[in-house]
C-alpha cells in the first residue's frame, strides 16, 4: 500500500471528502511517515470571494479564447510566412502541450500550492503569446504555441481547483455554471475576434491581447490569494510517472492527428506509434502500483465516484464537440449556408448547453438528490439525439433539436465536476482535477477522429478529401451527406445514453455546505 492509500482513507475505511475531511486534524497533520499537509484555516469573504471568482474568470476566458481565436487568422498566417503545409501545427502545437500537461498542473498544486502554479501557468501562457507576437517564421510560431499550450493546459484545472478551495461544494454547482458561460462566450466571441484582428489590423493582435488581460488577471488574483484556505501536501514529485504519462499521451494525440490524414489509418507508421503509446500507458501502470508516491495515484481514479464522473462528462463533452466540428459541413452541403453563416448555427448548441449547466448548478445548491437533473438532462439529449438520426429535418427544426439537446448535455458537468471533487481528500483535488481534463480532452480528440471515419466510411475518401482539401462542397450529394449524418446522430445518443447510465451507476455523496 503506497503513502497515498494510507492517506486516502479516514479511520473507517471510506475516502474522506474534500468538504467533509478537510478540517480533520488528525489529517492536517498527515499520517504515518506522509510529509505535513499545509493547512490555512482562513476562509475569504463574500467580497474577496467575488473579486477571486471574477479574476478566475478572466483567466479563464484568456484560455478559452486562445483555442479558437487563432483559426480565422490561419489563412493570413500562411500568406505572410509563405508557409501552407504547416499551417495545422499551430493548432495542434497548443492542443498537444495543453492536453499533456493539465495533470502535471494538477498534481503540482496538491503539492506547491495553488498560488505558485497559477502565477507559472499564466506566466508560460503570457511569455508564449509575446513569443507568438514576434515570431519571424513559421517554426518559431509554432514552437511558441507549445509554451502557450503548457501554459494554457494548466489554467483550466487550476481554476477549477480554486473553485473547490473557496466555495462548497453544496455551492460550487453555481460557479461551475458561471465558469461554463464564460468558456462559452470564449469560443464564440474568438473566432469573431480573430477574423478582426488579421482582417483590420494585423494577425500578431491576437497574442498580444493576452498580455494586457493575463496582466489585469494576476492583479486581481494575486493581493486575495493569501485568503485562499491551503490544503496542498509537500512530497517528493514522481517525474518519472509524469514523464510516462504526458508522453504516452502526446504520441497518442498524434496518432488521432495524423491518422487518416497524413499516414493511413492502418500504416506501418501509425499502428507503430499506437504501439508506442500503449507500451508507455503499460509501463506507468506498473510505475504507478510500484511508486509510493505515485505521480496520479491509480486508487484515486478508483471507486464509485470518480471513474464515473470522470467517463460520463468525457462522453459529453467529446459528443457536443464532435458535433461542433462536423456540423458547419452538414449546413453547407445540405442546407446550403455559407461559411459565416454556418459558424454563427453553431451559437445555439454552445449557448444553451450553458442554461443547462446553470439550471443543474442553482439545482445542486437547493436539491439533496442532485445527480437526478443531470440524469435526466442526459437521457433527454439521447432522445434528441436519437431524433435527429431518425428524422430528416429542415434547418430550423434541426436548430431547435440541437438546442434541446445542448441544453440537457449541459447538465452534467456542474454534477460530473462537484461530485468528482467533493469526493476526494483535499489535498488531492488539484490532481483528480487535472485527471478529469486530461481524459476529457484525449476523449475529444478521439471522438473527433471517430465521427471523421464514420462521414469518411459513408461518404468515400474521394468527397472527404476533396472538402478538406478546399475542394467544392458540390461534390458531396446532399443526400449522402444526410445519411453519414444519421450515424453521426446514431452514435451520440449512444454516448449521452451511456453518460446517464454512468451517472445512475456513480454514488451520491452528501455535498458538504449549507443545507438543502
């Protein structure tokens, strides 16, 4: 039994949570021969808890914003570096750092303490968008979209667990809410920015906005970090597990990346690099059963609590972003809308999955069966889903399915994210956190990858190639395109209808806080 087992249970065996164990002093004093748990007993007030609430906001938004505000500048990148070819990897530099290193974040700030890695995730992302800003060419762009990325990947865990450590997790339902309006406005509100800047004025202007507002942000937060309660535990960091993990996922990611598109599905060269990346997974398995001080403990991601939290809101968040991703096609091709119209169709699924989230979090705060909205909220966007593969329908008929459905997928993730945390000990919030992002995005990743092969499967390589290429959308037939479509529909209803099973399965824990 490694230190983290011993840590991780209270006197009568079952986890202690991070709202009802956190003050136990037999466990703020640690135990056994586990180093000492830092503890602040202070608790911000109201108004403090607003001022760090809207700097995690804003920090938030910064990295939501960079996700997609780099797209509709692509084109005006590549006519300035005469570079095409490598265009993608702008995109996909941010998304492999960002993914690799949110359990890392995590993990460090149970360790160091939430305060010095807030200060180094928005340092790396503010250094990487000056380093964007003066890029001469397209190899240090990129390179510079890495250090962004690592930045970037740390920020999402990190304010999700602040959250945690300033409010309830009765109450934290709400906030989650809120933060998920604000990733929503981020991805809407980025792409409109984007083309602005590279259009009007000149495409460096979308890194150097960072600076400013990633400036205003650790203003904000840093004079009010001091009232934030400290729950971390000084260890000795297992880099080698970190190494592990953040590798084998990285060579995963590529494999999704590059398949299909640059190496075939099933080359010598991908099925190699999926070898790779299960034998690294292998090997920080057994890294971790070994360790005793694992870099993500295996017992943490155990239980009748978190690999259900962590498995529903990954099937929702890849399903709702598959979707996105391959919808703009479905509205050129068949209802005919241009490129900016088809982007602004997207604004009802991203907005009304946020009524959804707030509806679920104000139901937290007041209901003591919590998880019921959300199981409910789910099953229902299975049947709109269901619908939709079912039935072929005009476009504003089909605005609304998707609408009703976004909106029943949102409520899962205030319950997915408070019920992960609240439960697991305090001074492992920060790395169960990071673990749910870590898996939510390579889940993404996945999907993505997936829907692509069912429209590619359905359709022929011809008419896909032909759209990713640049190629007329006329060469895809309407009606084939509805057909792909269909099974495109078919498989998220199973994903949503298997995210409700998830959540009837995963424990309803008592959520420490003010009464129901």
């Amino acid at each position: 039994m490694n230190t983290y087992e011993r840590l991780g249970r209270g006197p009568s065996g079952p986890p202690i949570s991070s709202g009802e164990g956190a003050a136990r002093p037999g466990f703020a004093e640690g135990e056994g021969d586990a180093p000492p748990v830092v503890v602040s007993p202070a608790q911000p007030g109201r108004s403090e808890i607003r001022t760090i609430l809207v700097s995690l906001m804003l920090t938030m938004f910064l990295a939501a914003l960079d996700q997609t505000i780099v797209a509709t500048a692509l084109p005006t990148i590549g006519r300035q570096f005469h570079d095409v070819t490598t265009l993608a990897w702008i995109i996909t530099a941010y998304l492999l750092a960002s993914t690799a290193v949110a359990p890392l974040f995590g993990t460090l700030s149970d360790i160091y303490g939430r305060r010095a890695m807030i200060v180094t995730a928005l340092g790396l992302f503010i250094a990487g968008s000056v380093l964007c800003a003066l890029a001469q060419n397209m190899a240090t762009l990129i390179v510079a979209r890495g250090v962004q990325g690592i930045g970037g990947g740390g920020i999402l865990p990190l304010v999700q667990t602040i959250i945690s450590d300033v409010v309830t997790p009765r109450e934290r339902g709400q906030y989650q809410a809120y933060f998920s309006g604000v990733w929503t406005a981020a991805g809407i509100a980025g792409p409109v920015l984007g083309g602005v800047f590279a259009e009007h004025l000149h495409w460096s202007m979308i890194f150097w906005i960072n600076v400013p507002l990633g400036l205003v942000s650790l203003a904000l937060l840093l004079p009010k970090m001091g009232g934030i309660p400290a729950f971390h535990r000084r260890r000795k960091v297992d880099w080698t597990g970190g190494l592990l993990l953040m590798t084998s996922a990285v060579v995963f990611m590529l494999v999704l990346t590059w398949g299909g598109n640059r190496f075939a599905w099933f080359s010598r060269e991908i099925v190699a690099m999926l070898g790779i990346s299960l034998v690294l997974a292998a090997v920080f398995v057994w890294h971790a059963r070994k360790a005793s001080e694992p870099f993500l403990p295996l017992s943490l991601i155990g239980g009748s609590v978190v690999p259900y939290a962590i498995a529903a809101s990954a099937l929702a968040l890849s399903a709702i972003i598959g979707i996105t991703v391959h919808l703009p096609l479905y509205y050129q091709a068949v209802h005919h809308l241009g490129v900016s119209e088809s982007g602004l169709a997207l604004i009802p699924i991203a907005a009304v999955s946020t009524g959804g989230a707030m509806l679920a979090g104000r139901a937290m705060t007041h209901t003591l069966h919590y998880k019921r909205i959300a199981i409910v909220g789910t099953a229902f966007a299975a049947v709109m889903a269901a619908i939709m593969a079912a039935v072929t329908m005009p476009l504003w008929p089909l605005l609304a399915m998707l609408s009703l459905f976004a909106f029943g997928l949102g409520t899962i993730f205030p319950v997915s994210v408070v019920s992960l945390q609240n439960a697991v000990m305090r001074e492992q919030v920060g790395t169960v956190t990071g673990a749910m992002n870590f898996f939510r995005a390579l889940a993404c990743s996945f999907v993505v990858a997936a829907f692509a092969a069912i429209l590619l499967m359905t359709l022929g390589t011809d008419a896909m190639i032909g759209h990713e290429g640049g190629g007329r959308l006329s060469a895809i037939q309407a009606s084939d395109l509805t057909r792909a479509f269909r099974y495109v529909f078919a498989a998220t209803a199973a994903m949503m209808a298997a995210a409700a099973l998830l959540l009837v399965r995963m424990e309803e824990r008592p959520l420490a806080g003010p009464s129901a």
